[in-house]
C-alpha cells in the first residue's frame, strides 16, 4: 500500500513537473534582469542555463496498461505438479524530454515508472499452512531513468541507463551504457550497448524446508548478470529496412529460485538447484516492409542457445493495416519453440544421484503460439478531441503452450504529446 | 543440412544487400511511418515482459536478457 502511494505520488510530480513547462519559461523571462545584475562570468552560465531550460521541451508522455492472466497445471512451486493460477496488473509511465545545447547536440531525458500488481496462486503454496501467505500477492516497482545525446553533424548518439526494481524478495539495480553511429546518408546505423544487473534474492524457502518458523530467514543472495548488444540496421529500399541484433548475456549467482519444489523418483523432496553461471546467445533479425499504401509487414526472427542445452526458436509477424490515415489494425502472431535445460525433469522423475534439477516448465521443451489484435488510431485533431492526445491503443493477446498453460493480456496504451 | 541453412542466410544476406539503393531523406515518408520503427511498440512493452518469466529464451528482441527481475 506504501509503495502504490508513493508510486502515484512521484507519478503525480512528475507529470506536474513535466506540464509546467511554460512556467517555467515565463519565471526566468522575469529574473532576466536579476541574471543580469550578477558577476559577468556567473550572468553568462545563468544566460547559458536560461538558455537551456527555454529550450526544454516535452516530448511525449505514454501510459501504458495491462491485465494478465494464466492459467496451468504445472506449477514449480509444488514440483511440476498444480495451478499456475495468477494474474497481473501491470501500469507504466514514461515521460520523455528534450532540449538542445549550444553546440546543437539534442538531449533527451527519459523517466519510467511502472508497477504491476500480481496475485498468485502458487507462489500461496510456499506456506500452505497460512490461508494467505506474504508471497499470495506483491507489488513490483522498478523505475528507470535514461539520458541520450545526439550529434546530428557527428551522426552519432551516445547515452546511459539506470534502472531499480524491488518486489517481495528480489531487489536489483541496473545500467549500460550506449552508443550509436549512422552513415551520412543515415540509412545505416550501428549500435553498441554495454550493461549490467546487479540483484539481491532472498531465500525464502518452502514452509517444510525452513529451519525456523518464520515466512523469512534473512538469509541474501546475489545474482549478477551482464550483456554486450550489438545491432546494425539498414534501410535497404524506400519500403524496406532491416535490423539485425546479437546479445551475448552472462549470468552468474543464484540461478535457481529458492522457494521451487523438486520431486524425486525416491519420494524425497528438495528445492530446486541449478549452476552458478549460465551463458546465452540471443541473435535477432527485424525487419519492415511498406506493402502497398495500407499495408506494413513487421517481422522478427531469433535463434537462442545458452549452455544449459537450451535452444530456441522465436518468430513473429504483425500486420497493420491502416484502415485510414489515422485509423489502423493490426494482428499479431508470434510461435516460439524451445527445448529443455538438460536440468529439467518433470515431477518424481529426477534421480536424486543429479548434481542440478529443476521441475521448472519455464525451462522446458514445450511450443508456443500467441496471437491476437490491435487497434491504433491517432486523429489529426488528437484522440476525443483532446488536442494533446495523440495516440490511443488497444491491443489484446491470446498465449498458449503445448503443455496446457494458457493467458490473456489485454494493453491500453495512450500517448500525449 | 547446416551447410545448406549456412549457404541459404549467406545468398539472403548477400541479395538483400545488392539490392540496397541510397533512399534521400525526402524519399523517405514511408520508412519513417511510425508503424516502421524496428523496435517493440509501447503497447508490446508488458507483452515483452512475460515472455521473460514464461520462456527460458530472451534477450536480441529490445527486452532483457536476463536479470533486473526474478525471471528465467
């Protein structure tokens, strides 16, 4: 309840502080001549900053929500066995500015705040013995704040990342670095993104694990991960641009989640346990096609390994059809194939000789279909009328896995500009 | 059969890049139709998330890859 009032709190000040944009202008205009009245070298900084701040512009301001839900039958809490039950309501706020320096160097300013609020059933079936344990329900908070500055004679853009995230036992703290680089012409661009997560998971364990009676024992952990992206894109016709990204990640610390059940083939129990370090490979392929005047193809592609012996497939394609020029539908499809981490097993079925294991089905082999739908529309005189809202979006998602697990999302996005 | 994917992505990559012209920025109103950008929507941006907890694959796609949350 705490964080959800402070969250509209800083929700509320920063829109505030955002808006007030031109009260701002008018305050300097009216100490102009007070700046003016201090040492030369002091009034020239204050002119500078006046400058800047004349200059500061918002330039958009998004809310995004959503509603998920699932449902499954193989919960790794109880092993690999039980309801995935859970849902999730998930609210995002980022407001972007901008202005330029005296070298004409454009700066943007990025703020993110989002929370989600989820219920789930299994996550209840650490303690069974309460009726509504802690770890029933939780809120996630992770703001993020990003700055990027770009040099349009240099054709190039460099900026930083940092990032919070807090929720019932897990605590992280993020950042990278980027850079970025365009032709001349700008039709082909390199990127470079250098980052790293530092996170903090505390072991609450399964109630019969547990050496004392309480729901927490205090006991901390980290978890560290760092990734390296780099990405090239071109715009290959009128109609045509491509991207592609690779994204070497490596992960070290606690990886497994301490409150999973294992089964043995014995009838002993244990939690969960996987290596210390974990490598992956992600290489994606983007791209987008004009078809026509009312058709736009978005592709994506991705192959996945890592060294658990996990190999994936993911492929999507989304079609917008612009209805008319503000008005626009676009369907979704999007199948993803994976194969098992050579630690997974399903419930009772692990030998307890096995160094790692995991009833996991996140991490085992299974495929997956989402589709769906969304409508876009941004009139010309702003969504209702309201000459500042640009942009409004209703998008809606059907998810389904070959082993039975099934969600829903439904996302209403809104951009004010 | 790996031969074959190999030679396959080389002749893709090599057409695609034959046939690229240099597009002016006046020729441009179609690549720079916001539904063209080569990134995730906004709207996408809670889909992206639970990807990361329901899949053990991530990262390449503008979403993590891994860490910053207590997914896979």
């Amino acid at each position: 309840m705490k964080k959800t009032i402070i969250t509209i709190g800083l929700y509320a000040s920063f829109l505030s502080c955002a808006f007030a944009q031109n009260t701002t202008k008018y305050l300097f205009k009216k100490n102009t001549s007070s700046a003016l009245k201090l040492a030369p070298k002091e009034a020239k900084s204050s002119e500078e900053n006046v400058g800047i701040l004349k200059t500061l512009k918002l330039e958009e301001v998004n809310l995004v929500s959503s509603y998920y839900q699932q449902d499954g039958n193989n919960s790794a809490v109880t092993g690999g066995i039980g309801t995935e039950k859970l849902f999730d309501i998930a609210n995002s706020l980022d407001i972007k500015l901008s202005f330029t320096d005296k070298k004409a160097r454009k700066h943007s300013l990025n703020t993110d705040f989002s929370v989600d609020y989820y219920s789930s059933a299994s996550s209840d079936m650490i303690d069974p013995r309460s009726i509504s344990s802690a770890s029933k329900q939780d809120t996630h908070f992770y703001p993020s704040i990003s700055w990027s500055m770009k040099n349009d004679k240099k054709h190039q853009t460099v900026g930083a990342n940092f990032s919070y995230s807090t929720e019932w036992d897990y605590q992280s703290f993020g950042g990278n670095l980027n850079f970025s680089k365009s032709s001349k012409d700008n039709n082909t661009e390199v990127s470079l993104k250098v980052g790293a997560f530092f996170d903090t998971w505390e072991l609450i364990l399964p109630v019969e694990f547990r050496t004392n009676s309480g729901d927490r024992n205090g006991s901390f952990k980290p978890r560290n991960s760092y990734n390296v992206s780099l990405g090239v894109s071109q715009i290959i016709n009128k109609r045509l641009q491509l991207m592609a990204v690779i994204e070497p990640a490596y992960q070290e610390g606690l990886l497994s989640t301490p409150y999973h059940r294992v089964y043995f083939k014995d009838g002993t129990a244990k939690v969960e346990k996987l290596p210390g370090t974990r490598f992956k490979l992600p290489v994606g392929l983007r791209g987008s096609y004009f078809l026509g005047d009312r058709f736009i193809i978005r592709g994506f592609y991705r192959y996945y390994q890592d060294d658990w012996n996990m190999k994936a497939h993911t492929v999507s394609v989304e079609v917008p059809i612009k209805i008319t020029s503000f008005v626009s539908v676009t369907p979704h499809y999007r199948f993803n194939s994976q194969s098992a981490v050579k630690y997974f097993s399903p419930y009772k079925t692990h030998l307890t000789s096995e160094s790692y294991y995991s009833s996991d089905y996140d991490i085992s082999g299974f495929k997956s279909a989402f589709w769906g739908a969304g409508v876009r529309i941004a009139p010309p005189d702003g969504v209702l009328g309201i000459k500042h809202w640009n942009t409004a979006e209703l998008r809606y998602g059907h998810y389904n896995r070959s082993n039975g697990m099934v969600a829903n999302i439904i996302t209403l996005s809104a951009k004010f500009k | 059969m790996k031969s074959i994917k190999i030679i396959a992505i080389c002749a893709f990559s090599a057409s695609s890049m034959a046939s690229c012209v240099t597009v002016k920025e006046y020729q441009k109103n179609r690549i720079n139709d916001s539904e063209m950008e080569l990134a995730a929507r906004k709207a996408e941006k809670f889909e992206t998330s639970f990807y990361l907890y329901r899949e053990g694959a991530s990262g390449a796609n503008g979403g993590k890859s891994g860490g910053g949350c207590g997914c896979n």
